[in-house]
C-alpha cells in the first residue's frame, strides 16, 4: 500500500471520528434517521458519496 493511501485512509478515520467525538448526540440522532430510511434511499446516498469521492480522487490526483 503506497503512503498516499495511508494518508487517505488516516484522513477518512478523521473525518469519521470528528462527529462522535466532538457531537455524540446529534451523530446518534443522525445515524439513527438514516437507520429509519428505506433500502433505496441509503442507496442513492451511498451512490452519491461514492461518485463525489471519484471526482474528489481524480480532480486532485492529476
């Protein structure tokens, strides 16, 4: 695994931590509305963080 993928994936640990860390109500809120929503829903979520991750990737990779 190259450094730039440690990077990335420390920098995604980060990112994922900051809102129980510093918010546990409100991320337990959250995470609990979205446990609520339908398979389809979380679906095109997923989908749209998936794709605005790719173009995030490839804008700063070149």
């Amino acid at each position: 695994m190259s450094e730039s993928w440690l990077i990335a994936l420390g920098l995604l640990l980060l990112m994922e931590g900051i809102g129980p860390a510093l918010f546990p109500r409100q991320w337990r809120a959250a995470v609990s509305e979205l446990s609520r929503q339908p398979d389809a829903m979380l679906r095109r979520i997923g989908g749209a963080l998936v794709t605005a991750g790719a173009v995030i990737m490839y804008i700063f990779s070149r």
